[in-house]
C-alpha cells in the first residue's frame, strides 16, 4: 500500500508526526513511493532503486525533518515492512511504537488515566500500571588503614 500524504496529515490528529509529515512533504518529487524498510533492527524510510536504498532512518526523521537522506549500497539488507503505511494511516505513531514505550512530540495527550489503567487515544490500547519492590543486596571494600610503605 502506498500512502495518502493528507490522510497522515497532523492537522487531522495528533496520532500521526509532524516532522515525518514535513519530511514526506519535501520529498514529494521523489521518483518512487516511499516506503518503509526494516534493516538491522531499525526502521528505515525512503526507496529502493538499483539495489541502493536512499532515505533515512525513520527515528532520526521523527526526531527532526531537516534530516538529510543517503544512499546505503551494499552491505546492508532491506526488507519492506509492507502494511506499515496501511497501520500508520489507522493507528498513527503507535504504528512505530507498539510497545507504548516511547516519547514522541506533541504526545501530552496520548494517554487518559483512570487509577491504574491508561488508554491510549491513538489506538485504543489499554495498560495497567504493574508495581513491584526489589530488594537489592550491596558489598563494598572499605579501607581500615593506608598501607604500610615497605
């Protein structure tokens, strides 16, 4: 699926991320769809051409999108996360964080809490606050007395 640049507009919704939004404005010339890739653990945002990936890595575009892209040849495998257009336009950024552990910009809403449950106002997922106590057990050295010089 190839995305519809003003449905993930952010003026629709705070779920979706106005500096990847910026970004994908400036690359509307592009000479292929931008796609999102998955490489090494880290998600990637740009296209294939030649089997040389040019873009960026989507976490320094959501950071800021003055990012400037490269060209990766060789070296590095690329695998097209292929419904990510698809659950970024329904879900927004939760798309990217699943877990619901990031902070992202303009997110002072994401959640509304209700004693120990939290909804997400993005995707509807809700979590419960889990509280634990550790004990932990400490050992140290502590010196008695200078050593004797000989």
């Amino acid at each position: 699926m190839t995305y519809d640049l003003e449905a993930i507009n952010p003026a629709n919704s705070d779920k979706y991320s106005p500096n990847l939004y910026k970004w994908m404005r400036k690359k509307r010339r592009w000479p292929i769809p931008i796609r999102v890739f998955e490489s090494d653990g880290h998600l990637y945002i740009g296209y294939i051409h030649d089997r040389e990936f040019t873009g960026a890595k989507l976490n320094a575009v959501l950071c800021d999108s003055r990012t400037q892209e490269y060209c990766y040849v060789g070296g590095q495998k690329f695998v097209e996360v292929s419904d990510f257009w698809e659950r970024y336009t329904a879900i927004g950024r939760c798309a990217i964080d699943q877990a619901h552990s990031m902070r992202f910009i303009g997110d002072e809403d994401r959640y509304v809490e209700d004693g120990d449950t939290r909804t997400c106002q993005w995707c509807g997922a809700v979590q419960h606050r889990r509280r634990w106590t550790e004990t932990v057990e400490c050992e140290e050295w502590e010196m008695e007395s200078e050593a004797v010089s000989a």
